[in-house]
C-alpha cells in the first residue's frame, strides 16, 4: 500500500496524505453526525447531521494544512526547501530539506505554527458570532464553535514539550541557544519530552483502571508515540552530526555495475543478480547511454506475477526520475536535501561518469563506524 496518496501541489509545495488519514477522517465525521451535533442541535434531519459532519471534518483538516503552510512558508522565508506536506493521522508534518542556521529562526519557524492554529481559532470565532447575527441555521454556528475549541486545542497540543510536536522543537531551539550546538539542544529537549511522553502513559493507564477505556487508551498510546518519536529524533540529530564533514565518496559503493535494458526481467535474475550482492542496477541503451534503474526486489514481484519475459526498460525507473549526487558532497547536506529519497538509492557522478551508488545502508555503515570512533574519542 502507498503510504502516502498526492494531492497535489499549494503556493508551490507539494500536498499529500497518510492513508491512515482516511480513518481519522471517517472518526470524526461519525462522531460528529452521530453525537456532537445531534446533541447540540437536536431534532434536525439525519442528512442535515451527516452533510455538516463531512464538511467539519474536511474543514477540519484544512486547519491543519493551514497550521502546516505556515510552518512550510516561514521555513521558505528562512532559506530552507520545503520537499512537501504530508497530513497524517495526528495531524501533519512539512518536510524540510536541511535545518535552521539558528535557534531564533528554528524557534520562528516552530511557533508559527501554533500562533496560525490560534488565529484561525480566533476567525472561527468570530464567524460563529456573525452566524449567530445573521441566524443562519444552528448546525453552522455549532459547527463553527467546535472549530474554534479544535484549533484552540490543536494549538495548545502542539505546545506540549515532546517531539516531534512544535512545543519539543521550540524547546530544542532555546537549548541550541543555551548550549552553543543544536545536536546538545535536542539531546536536552528529548529528555524532557520523554518525562512528558511517561506522564501521559502513566496519566493514560490510571484513567484506564478507572474504567474510561477509550480516553485512557488514547492518552497511553499518544504518550507511547511521543516517546518513540523522542527517540527517533536523537537518533536522527545524532547520525547528521556523525555524517559532518564526509564526502559521499567516503560511502558509496563503487564500481557500479550496469545491465543492457534489453535484457528480460527473468534474464537479471537468472543470470546477473547471483553473481553480485546488489539490489540495484542502472540500466543502459545500446549506445551506453543510462535510460533507468531496476530494484531486484520490484523485478522479483515483476516475475512472480507472469511478468518475467518483459523487458528491463519496461519495468525500470527513469533515470530522470533517480536522485543524485556529486562524490565530494557532504553526506550531511546530502541526507537532509533528499531525506525519504534516499531510499529509492542515488545515483554518484563524477560529471557525466556513474562512479557509484549510496543507499541506506551504506550512511548507517558510515555513521555507526564514527559513533565507534566518537566513543573512543577517534572522531571531534
């Protein structure tokens, strides 16, 4: 299943979605046609209930696109790429390429999210007073009050000390300040994020044994997740800072061995894949001229399904699509430029020269053997 579904693109950065979005969104839509609402506003028809649900729950999300936009704009402002946003299942994240030069323009970009959540919050507000003003139906005005509480409390969520929320990155961003390094900043930030994470789990299990099963289920869970994503965002701080300095050349695997395109997806199994250990292989035309890349794993999948007589350059990646690199850029830069892209493997040129392939593997390899080094003091 594609994790992520493409949406497409607003003010020039790139709009998708986690398929675990669809089951929030239907949860919200239920609760509110078969609750809140009726509850609120009761003795309407059933399809009144439902047409204003889907509307909350869309509008709903485009307050979190809007919290998001505001995070990717001023991320923009501050001489970052913004790779795209991508709304999931407890809320969004904008996909930043590189960090912030500073603590003050990590904490800008961190806050605005929050203080656009409160402001939208306070336009909500206002439009219930108008409604209410105007009497339009009852169904808009609650709708529009639940909307203003939601973006109240979405902003106040955020704010909580833990990553990855803003409250754990705005914390990150006075500890860099305070400390002289952003690597120490979010190694502080995460040990109060975790304190947070383990209070909600405690808070989640006591409301459990007191007999409020979902309430204390979610709170467990939301605390779970705040610490797993602590932990995830010190091992990612940790393993930019091993890659500092280290040119991609330092990584790569070298020679690449290439295929003709021509050849079948049951001929690189058969005869090409058992005489090497990689999972890759760029392809070319009869000229010499590169056309794509194959993944062994999607030709396997290829060959299982009657599909092993195809030819290579039909089922392969176009080369225009393959990320790359130069074997003297910083690793550093690299990761933080392609980040989910790396997993698809880059493409080394020296010029127009292929002089070799980096993949996951090999940047954990990296970094691990000058963790090693760093733990005997080898590496500064």
């Amino acid at each position: 299943m594609t994790q992520t579904i493409r949406l497409g693109k607003l003010l020039g950065i790139e709009i998708g979605v986690n398929w675990s979005l669809i089951f929030i969104f239907a949860l919200i839509a239920w609760t509110l046609g078969s609750a809140t609402l009726p509850a609120e506003v009761p003795g309407q028809r059933p399809a009144a209930y439902w047409v204003a649900a889907l509307a909350g729950a869309v509008l709903f999300y485009g307050c979190l696109l809007a919290h998001e936009l505001a995070h990717a704009l001023m991320a923009r402002r501050q001489g970052l790429r913004v790779a795209g946003i991508t709304l999931w299942l407890f809320g969004g994240v904008s996909q930043l390429e590189g960090e912030p030069k500073s603590p003050g323009a990590e904490a800008l970009i961190t806050l605005v999210g929050p203080l656009t959540s409160f402001a939208v919050a306070g336009i909500a507000f206002l439009l219930e007073l108008a409604a209410s003003a105007l009497a339009l139906p009852a169904l808009v005005s609650v709708l529009l009050a639940w909307l203003a509480l939601l973006n109240v409390a979405l902003g106040l969520f955020n704010l909580i000390p833990a990553f990855p929320l803003d409250g754990g990155r705005l914390l990150g961003s006075l500890f860099w300040w305070r400390t002289g390094t952003r690597l120490r900043g979010v190694h502080r930030a995460v040990l109060v994020g975790r304190v947070f994470a383990f209070l909600m789990i405690g808070f989640g299990l006591l409301e459990l044994f007191r007999g409020d099963v979902v309430d204390g289920i979610w709170i467990a869970f939301i605390g779970w997740f705040l610490l797993s994503a602590a932990s995830a965002e010190e091992s990612a701080a940790t393993t930019r800072s091993m890659l500092r300095s280290v040119p991609v050349s330092a990584a790569m695997t070298s020679p690449v061995v290439t295929v003709p395109d021509w050849l079948t997806v049951e001929q690189l199994i058969g005869s090409v894949a058992p005489r090497y250990r990689f999972s890759t292989y760029p392809l070319h035309d009869p000229s010499g001229k590169l056309t794509g890349v194959a993944r062994l794993g999607e030709l396997l999948r290829t060959a299982s399904s009657a599909g092993s007589q195809r030819r290579l350059h039909e089922v392969s990646h176009p080369i225009s699509e393959v990320p790359t690199a130069h074997p003297d850029e910083d690793l550093e830069h690299l990761v933080q430029r392609l980040g989910s892209a790396l997993q698809d493997r880059v493409l080394v040129f020296d010029g127009d020269q292929l002089v070799g392939i980096l993949s996951p593997s090999d940047v954990g390899r990296v970094a691990a053997r000058r963790q090693a080094l760093a733990g005997r003091g080898g590496v500064r």
